[in-house]
C-alpha cells in the first residue's frame, strides 16, 4: 500500500530536526543547525519563522525531495492553549495562539506554524501530537500553596505518552490500566509525570518551573532567594528567565550540557563534575519518590526515557536509589521525531483521530 511522504518537523532553541518518512518508512533525516548570530538577527522567536522553514525547505530540495508528494507535516507542539491528550490539526486558532504566545513562547511554537505553511504550499495535511501543554491534572495537583498561583500542566507529553504506550505493549496490557511512573530526561529539561489509567495525573511543571535540575534547565529554586535575585537591580528579567531555562542545571555548574564531556572529566579525575551529575540523580530520584505516593506507593513500573540514560554512570546512579520502589523499563533512544512519526502513521492508517482546536 502506498501512504506518501511525511514530513516531521521539530524545531528546538538554536537547531531545527526534521525526518522525511516514504511509504511509512524513514528515509531521510537532517538536524539543521544554527548560529547565536542568526539566531539574534531574527530579534524574537517569532522572527525566526522564515529562517527556519527557508531553511527547511532548502533541505529538502538539495535532498530531492518532493514536497508535492508530501501527504502529512506533523510538527512538535508549542504553548497553546491546555489540551487533552492527542493530536490536532493546525488551524488559524492554533496558529494564532503559537505566534502570540499565548502559554508562553518557546523555538516549538514554529512547528506548528511552519507545517501549516508547508502544508498549505503542498495541498498537504498540518497536524501537531501531544503537544507540551497536554493537561490531564487532577484538580488536587493544580494546587500550589497560594490561590494567586496554579501548578500548570507543561511538560514532555509527546515522548511520556509513546513510551508508556510502548511499555503497555511489551507487557501485554492496556495502557489505561496500568500504574506508571514516566521519567522524560533530554537534552533540556527533566519530567516526571504519573500516569494513573491512562491519565497524567500529576507532573512537574519541566518548562520553566518545578522539579529536578537538568542539563539547562535550573529546576525547583529556593523561592526566597530567587525573589531577592529578582529585585536585586543586578540581572534583567530576560536575564533571570534564562537562568532558570537555559543556562542552568548541568551548565551553570560545570559549563556544559555533554554528559559525555563531564564523564571524561570524572574519569580524569574531576571530583567536582562526579559530584554534579550525583546531586542530579539525586534530585531526580526524590521527584521519582515523591510521584510514587501519588500512584500510592504502587507503580507497575518506573519507565526511564531520553538521551541521558544513554550515559551509564549517570543511569546507575538514578537507577540504584530508585530501584526497590518497581521494575525499571529503559527507553533511552525514544525521540520526539520518533514519537511524532509514529502518530502521523496512525492517522494514515486511519487508527487515531485528528481533533479540532478551539
């Protein structure tokens, strides 16, 4: 059966990936990297949109490619509006609230911009999956500790979902009757999320708020002293958000985000990188530990996803506190481009329904 080409796009902050799947089969995949200068001659996030689909466009044509062929652009999510669980066509509502920022705004906002206006030169169909803001809290979660603020739903729910789903396969049940502790460790931030019957009740708010620290992002900060960082007149509020987003974590303390960087400074002997990537398992194992009472202390499983558990010495160190609370299930090639594929090939096989954004 012939199904056509689809073209996934996944922009993230100084880089765009995109796959070219034939016939539900990958053939062709590309990071497209970009420079702090291009990047800071666009001036904001929605000024970048030419650049990157010029860019993207480019590539499929000195890659030739033909775009006419192209049947589904599926894009990463961005901060719309909080949705359930799913996957949405991108249509002028979604558009709107991308370019606006209306969650926020982030380099995935464009994904579903720049699909739209492939797919429209194409006669194609522009759809996004299980974007960040997927809310399926319990009303219990959403609370913070003060009515003036509300613990939000934003977190890695493309890959959380996947690899839940992947799990329930391999074990021959249902993802919607299971227990599951979900870890997303990537290359920006770190979520938790606890999946109870097929539901995310409860997760760490990853983008720019609670939760472990990661290889940028800073994580949960003593709120005390972030407040008198913030009117101490020394740092900018652009400043600070950046700080807490992405030069914090892994980089502020050892001036990377490679794992594979920091191992080779632990193996010569680097007392203080060892104790960096301990103190982030560390923090991540106690989120584990708190996310397990609310699937009351009885998770079926703690699954473990994302290109930091390919660092062994980090994955021992999570995995030796963690491992009395459940078995643990290790996915840690499971991509967003992957995730995306996946859900564009099920709307082409006519087994998941594309819903409306409103």
């Amino acid at each position: 059966m012939t199904f056509g080409i689809i073209l996934v796009i996944n922009p993230k902050n100084t880089s765009s990936k995109i796959a070219v799947y034939k016939d539900l089969n990958l053939c062709f995949l590309k990071t497209i990297r970009y420079t702090e200068e291009q990047i800071e001659a666009c001036g904001s996030i929605p000024g970048q949109l030419e650049m990157r689909k010029n860019a993207i466009l480019k590539e499929l044509r000195e890659n030739d490619i033909n775009i006419n062929k192209i049947k589904i652009v599926v894009a990463r999510g961005g901060l719309i509006k909080p949705v359930k669980s799913g996957v949405y066509e991108v249509n002028d509502k979604m558009r709107d609230d991308l370019i606006n920022g209306v969650m926020g705004m982030h380099a995935t906002n464009l994904g579903g911009i720049i699909a739209a206006e492939i797919a429209a030169m194409t006669n194609a169909r522009a759809i996004i999956a299980d974007p960040v803001v997927v809310d399926e809290l319990d009303d219990v979660a959403r609370i913070s500790g003060h009515p003036l603020f509300e613990r939000k739903s934003i977190f890695h729910a493309l890959n959380q979902k996947v690899v839940a789903r992947k799990y329930a396969k391999s074990v021959n049940r249902k993802y919607e009757d299971l227990q599951l502790l979900v870890v997303h460790a990537g290359g920006g931030g770190i979520s938790v999320g606890a999946h109870k019957n097929g539901k995310v009740t409860d997760v760490n708010q990853a983008f720019d708020g609670d939760g472990p620290f990661a290889l940028e992002r800073a994580g949960t900060l003593p709120a005390g002293d972030l407040v008198n960082l913030c009117f101490s007149g020394k740092y900018t509020r652009e400043e600070i958000m950046k700080m807490i987003t992405d030069k914090g974590g892994l980089y502020a303390y050892l001036g990377t985000t490679s794992l594979n960087t920091v191992e080779k400074r632990i193996a010569e002997g680097d007392e203080k990188a060892e104790f960096i990537v301990y103190a982030m398992a560390y923090q991540l194992a106690k989120e584990i530990g708190a996310m397990c009472t609310v699937l009351d202390g009885k998770p079926d499983s703690i699954i473990l996803s994302g290109e930091l558990f390919n660092n062994h010495g980090f994955t021992q160190m999570l995995t030796k506190k963690v491992e009395k609370i459940a078995s643990i299930a290790l996915y840690p090639d499971e991509n967003e481009v992957d995730a995306l594929a996946m859900n564009a090939i099920g709307v082409m096989k006519g087994e998941i329904e594309v819903m409306e954004y409103n």
